[in-house]
C-alpha cells in the first residue's frame, strides 16, 4: 500500500511517522499482511472523517458537488483557454529581411530585425526570455520597438517590454513553458552552453506534450522555440568552460514526433527556419547558429529551396558542380561549414585531380534512417546527396556520437568519417579552436584524401606527399598562432 | 577592449554604466579608435589610483608583497592539502558481501551492506551525498551505522552521520565536487530520471579536471561516483515523468580519460563494480542498477572475471555454450538482460534448430571502436565475443543513439539491429514497461529470429509462423494485463 505525503500515523513500530521525514516512505509497509498495520491504517483513514465527506452510496454530499458550475462557460475544462488555447503569431515575410549573397554578416543581427517586426506587429502574443544579454547574442534590433520588462522599476516596468531577462535559464524555461501553454509563442535564445542547464525541464515538458497529443480533446499549441548562439566555436575568449553543444543530443533522444534540430548555415537560411519554427506548433525547435560576421552563401530564394530539403549539394562549392564526385565532404553548423568550402578549395590547390562535393546539412532529421523521423531521407534520396558507394567525411558542429548515431541504419557506414567538437578548447584564436578539434579545413582536407585514396590510384599514389604538405602547413600556422597569439593567418 | 563587471565609467554615450547592466557589457567599444573613448578609459582606469599600488617599474609596492608569507608551509598553492589531496578510502573486499549464484536480490540492498562496511572502516573520508531517500533507493542499510547529517536538529547533529540527503541534485552534486577536491570518497545515488539535473555541472567539473590532469603539479584526486537505479525500466508505478536514462550520455560525451559507464546485470556484479570505483582516481564513474529484487547469475568469481573483461559470452543461457551460433543476443542493464535470457529460452521452445549466443555487456566502455577508450576492445576481441558476420541484436537500457555512435565504427553493423528505452512509458505493469519500449523478451526473439533467417535457410522457411506465434502470444499478454492490471503473466 503506497500512501506518500507529509501526514501518516503519528507512530508506526515506534517511529515517527507524521511531520517526519518517513512520510514520504510507505507508512505502513504490511497493511496486507498484519492485522495491528491495517487497524492503524483504518484509524488514520477515519481520521479524516470522510462520513462528512461523502453519502452511503460513496458519492461527494451534495455541499460539495454544489461546487460545480451548472452553466458549462464557467467550468474551467470545458473553456477553449483551457484546450485550444492558441492564438500564435503573425510572422512577417522573412525574405524582406533577407541579405545580399555573397556578403559577410552576423546571422542574429538579421534574425534580430526579423524578431523587431514580428513583435511590433504581434504586440500580445511573442516574448523572448533570455538568460543572457540579448545584446552579447546581437538580437539587440529587438530593442528598436520594445525593452526589458524590467520589474523592480516602476518606470521601466511602466513601459511593458517584450523581452524578459534573467540570469536564471530554469527561470527562463518556466516561463517559455506558461507561455506558450496559455496559446502563444516564446522564444528562448541563449549561449549554447549553458541551455543544458534545462536539459531535464525540456524533457518532462515534451512527455508532457506528448501525453497531451495523444488525447484528442487537447489542440495544438505553439512550440518551444530555442536559439543557441555564441558557440563554442567562437569561444576563444570565454574558453572551454563555455564550451557545451549537449542540448542537440537532448533534443535528438525525444520523439521524433517532437524533436527538431536546425544548424543554418547562414543568414538567409537561419531566417527562414526561424520564420518555420515561430510558426509550427508542438515540437521542441533547436536552432543553432552564429553570432559572428559570416559568409551569405545563398540567395533568399536558394535559401528557402536549401531549408525546405534540409540538405543539398553546394555546387558553387563542388568540382564540377558536384557531379561524379571521388569524395563527398559534408559540413553540418554555420563556422563547421565555412571549414569545409575553404577545405575544397585547398583541395583544388592540392590535387586537382580529386573531384569534391560539397554538401551542407540544416536540418539534422533529415540525416536517420529512412522512416525513423518524418523528416529522415529516403535510401534514395540519402544516395543521391551523398552518392552511393563514395567515401563521405562529415565535419559536424556537435558531439561526433549523436551523428554517427543518427547515420547508424545507412547504407555502407564503412565509407563514413566523421570530426566534431571533441571537449577540446582554451582561450585560444577561433582558427586554433578549429584545429584543436579537428575540425579545421586542413582536418577536412586529410579526412578528404584519405578518403578518396581508397579508390582513386592516382590520389593513392601522392597521399603521402599531400599529407605532408598540409602537415606542414598547420605546424606553421600554430607556430605563428603560439607567437603572434592572434587569429588566422594567411599561409 | 573587453572589460567586464559592476564598474565602468559613470556614463559612455550619454547611457548610464556603473551601476547598471551595461557594466556588464563592454563599457568603452570604440577605445581603440576614439580618442574620446580612450579618454573616458583613462579616466576610469586612473580612479582606481594605481601610483598607489605599484612602483615606476610596474612591480607591487612592498607593502602587497609583504602580504606574501616567507615561509613556503604557508603558501596556499604550496600545501600538500592544494595540489595532493588525496585520501581515499580503503574499500572492504567486496567478495565478503556476495551472494550466492541462483538467489534473488535486490543489487542496492546487498551494496548497502559493503557501503556500511565502508563507512565505518572510512569514518573520516567517505560521505554518500543523496538528493532522494536512500531507504527508497533500498541502500539503507548504511544507516545500521551512521546516520543523516541533520542540521537544523541540534539532537541529530550532534551524531554527525555520513549521509548528507537533501532534495535538490545540484547540491548535492556541489557538496560532492568540494568533498572530492579535497581528498575524499563521495558517493552520488539517485534515481535515474534525476541525475540529468546536474548534466552541465557535471560537465563543468569534467572540464576542470581535464585542465588539473594537464599539469604536472596537480596529483590524482577520487572519481565523481553516481549510482542510477530506480531506472526508468521499474517506474510503472511513478510512469513516465520519471524515466530519463540521458545522463548515460552525458558521461559518454566526455573526454575517455574519465568517461566510465557500467550496468551490472546482478549483485555480485555490482559489488565488484561499486569497490573498484570507489577506489578509481580522476574519472566520472557512472554505475546504473536495479534496486528490485533480481536474480544473482554470477558467482562471486564469476563476476569479478566479467567485470575485469567488461562483457563476456553467457554460456549458461546459450546454445552449447555459445559455440559457433546463428544469432548473438546481447544484454544491457540488469532488467533488460533478464529479457534476454528469457528470449533465449523462449527460442528454444518456438525453434530449436536455432543457435543462440546470449552476451552481457557490464562495461559500456568496451563496446567504442578500438583505441578510441582505455577499455575499447580490439576488433580481433569484438570479433571473438560477437562473432565476425552473424547478426546481433542489442537489448540496451539507454538510448539507442548512444550505442549506435558506440558501435559506428565496429566492422559490419548492417548486422547489428538495436532496441532500447524510446520514451514510451505510463503508470502500467513493469512488463507492459518492456513491451512499450520494444524491449521484451518477445521483441528480442523476433529480433533474432529475423536477423537469423537471412543466413539460416532452416529459420528462414518458418519465419512468417513462429513470428506469428509471437505476436499471439503478445496479444494475449496486452489483454491480460489490461483486464487484471497486474505484471507479466506466466503465458
């Protein structure tokens, strides 16, 4: 008999039992077996009389079913506040915001002009809660048409700011979850490292949207919406203790019903998830993105058709736009990808021979095996994108385990390398943080000819020459970062 | 320039500093390029009067270093108690507490007894550290020697027990960082849904005594011990809120130097397991268990060979020992094993030409490609445990991703098919708990059956019959226990 609380006998055995700790125990652990159990079991029951508490028949008195409404506006299950609660978003056309390929900007500058309209033209149903400066993360545009909803201000709180900041990210966790349970939509930036801090609240909030689409009178709502910026590949300066992409695991492990990862690449495409993700409901939507000034690889438009595919073959980035390639190279996060253009180029340079294709992954889901996640590409289409029997290096933002996790259930897993962030950094250059995971476009270029090298002879034959050369070319880029302590050079 | 905290200027811009968030921020951006800026820098920098406190060559003045003691015995960082603190702990010989092989019992209430024995032979330098009630975690039977630690109880005080319990993980996990920094044991049980909590400080302290380890200075300190039981396989009565084996991945992730996952299937196992991490230095020692009475399937020296080899063949449940099988079945974790051995069995009946090699895993660790971990098996060890081509099929506790990204690299995995907890759970039987998750004995038979049938001709002709059998069989288990509502029935 399992009865759990703070109240119980006062004594069972000689313990106390009652306002103790033991209350929370089973209070009676042989109330089956022991007659002197059950009688104390009946005595503390009774005394809670519950001959006032309901008729013979063991129905409520009429006192307290008189409680309930008999007008069914006024009981609370039965409200569309309580079961249909969403009002959502009016997002704005994300591609007006759109910028100028071939630029170089911070994707969460422009997220953040996205971010002003979608406030100002939603004044009551959008709020950010962040834990950290809007303004580190540079989604400060928000701040044009709103401010902090300062509460211990009379004079800013007066003023009802959109955005609601605290140091605390299970602050920030519980709010998003009201939020959007009450029919509206939150969004949760943060540095990646430090969202994990709610890797648990975000769980038992999925089991709970779970259990909730499994009835059918409960509607859907409005998704819980993350950004994870200020990377741990720009964290030069802050160093290995902000270093922590776990979260995308976390997301990874929920039902596929539920879980959503996003890795844009650049800034048109991270408006275009974002744009998706304010408007869908039900799901557990990770962005991860960059902060930093970053190259606009394409277009709105190719932005959009990339976003939809959730992957594609970067031709302007291919030999020959990519056809009948010796190597796929595949980048996976904003800066991981920069490595790999720039490792095809130092392959062009290196061995023309080598025909590369580069591929760029936004949506992670679209990675596991066929029929395992709405999003996951056929066998066909997995073999189109990443050709069927080439060697395939992938450089990926997070934790290598979750990718090859991801990749298990596909076709000749043999052919597959992968390099990610593997717990190493300091307060180092950005470029040494590359290197030191091995992430770098000189890792991509090694992974890449080793690759190729397996079946094709004339790469084989130079292999170990080229290998030296890139070598040696990272001895004396380290060199030159060890004495001179600043960024990359141009070697 | 970046210069961070509560100071700053009193006013940059026009917006207010000191004082306020913006002090927090960089206070003076443009200090390189505006000579207003710059100015401002000046000025704040001056107030703190540095003439003060250094001399002309840019060294202290004397009266900051005469702070500095003379005598290196009181110099901090010249303390034996800095930079070696170590203690440890003597662990009793755990082969005291074993059970007998072919009993039934709990792995938590046969550990309690070599912690109690550990406790007192360690009065000074062990403390278990517990976020919920050890005696629900069944490891009460510490208590037959000490007690918890109350502190706002002058009467329990005074009897200074070594069980600190509160409920909140991160401070316990906080009190057990500190404990071991200087020199002790700590132990960290918890229910598994839970320990997710302190994912990022555990993390964080990984991440410190990565750096301690790089220095030669800093000697060897005790390992963060956790115990997960209470897992989510056994929460039928506290459902779904309360599985969440996540925190296996978490240890997965870190760096190998201190990554150590294991699952003892039995007591005896889990013995030997609990002395050697209590004795282990510098690693993240997670040990995931049962707390219900199980059954004991190794001997006190059984064990101790299979601990010491991470996984070995379980001849006992296999088909002529395991020699030369058709399909190989593997378990992982103690309830999941269980089903395992049942499925052995229930192959047995439904086809005897079947040969079936039943595996343990106890050592997750030994499963990543080889070099990759201290404890990873060499392929020619993976071969000889799993066979080189026949197909095996994983019965795994944690999530499937996680064993997926273990195995990437391991030759063949088109053979290897995996089942493993997948968020699927309610306040149902704990049998209906296996059946959800795809993890039953009879999802483990189905498995091999299939897997079996591609090279076996004999298994192949009557697949479509004895899988049909199955899902009767399944079938009639579901109603039984939705009519009764109670566990697995003897069908």
């Amino acid at each position: 008999m399992v009865l759990q609380g703070w109240t119980g006998p006062k004594k069972v055995d000689g313990e106390f039992i009652e306002g103790s700790f033991r209350s929370h125990q089973v209070p009676l652990t042989r109330a089956k077996t022991d007659p002197k159990h059950l009688e104390q079991l009946k005595e503390w029951l009774t005394s809670y009389k519950p001959e006032e508490l309901f008729k013979k028949d063991g129905s409520p008195i009429d006192n307290i079913l008189s409680i309930i409404p008999e007008n069914d506006e006024k009981k609370l299950g039965q409200l569309k506040e309580t079961y249909d609660p969403y009002v959502g978003v009016k997002v704005p056309d994300w591609k007006k915001y759109g910028v100028e390929k071939g630029s170089e900007i911070s994707a969460m500058m422009v997220c953040g002009k996205l971010l002003d309209k979608t406030l100002q033209e939603n004044p009551n149903t959008v709020r950010i809660f962040s834990p950290d400066e809007l303004a580190s993360n540079k989604l400060d545009a928000v701040f044009d048409h709103t401010g902090r909803n300062f509460q211990w201000d009379q004079f800013s709180r007066a003023s009802g700011g959109r955005v609601t900041e605290v140091l605390s990210e299970h602050n920030c966790q519980g709010w998003m979850q009201g939020y959007t349970l009450t029919g509206r939509v939150g969004l949760f930036p943060s540095y990646e490292s430090f969202l994990g801090i709610v890797h648990t609240m975000m769980v038992q909030y999925a089991k709970f949207s779970k259990m909730a689409q499994e009835v059918k009178w409960r509607k859907p709502i409005g998704s819980l919406n993350y950004i994870e910026t200020s990377t741990w590949t720009r964290q030069e300066h802050n160093g290995f203790s902000h270093q922590n992409p776990s979260f995308i695991g976390a997301v990874l492990n929920l039902k596929p019903t539920a879980a959503r990862v996003y890795l844009p690449p650049d800034a048109n495409c991270f408006l275009s998830t974002l744009a998706h993700c304010l408007r869908s409901k039900d799901y557990v939507n990770l962005m991860v993105g960059s902060k930093a000034p970053s190259p606009v690889y394409l277009s709105v438009d190719e932005a959009e058709a990339h976003c939809r595919a959730g992957a594609s073959v970067w031709k302007f980035a291919s030999t020959d736009d990519g056809l009948n390639p010796d190597v796929v190279v595949v980048g996976i996060g904003a800066e991981i990808t920069f490595e790999v253009i720039k490792a095809a180029e130092l392959l062009l340079e290196l061995e023309p021979n080598l025909r590369v294709r580069v591929v760029n992954v936004t949506d992670l889901m679209v990675l596991g095996t066929e029929g395992t996640h709405p999003h996951a590409l056929t066998h066909d289409d997995f073999d189109a994108l990443f050709t069927h029997d080439r060697p395939i290096h992938f450089n990926y933002h997070g934790y290598a385990a979750e990718l090859k996790g991801l990749l298990f259930g596909r076709p000749q897993v043999e052919r597959i390398t992968v390099e990610s962030y593997r717990e190493e950094g300091s307060t180092t250059t950005p470029f040494d943080m590359m290197l030191l995971n091995k992430v770098s476009r000189y890792d991509v270029a090694e992974a890449a000819l080793k690759g190729a090298a397996k079946s094709n002879e004339k790469v084989k034959l130079e292999l170990g020459m080229k290998l030296s050369e890139i070598r040696h070319r990272v001895q004396k880029i380290k060199q030159y970062i060890l004495e001179n302590g600043k960024g990359m050079c141009k070697l």
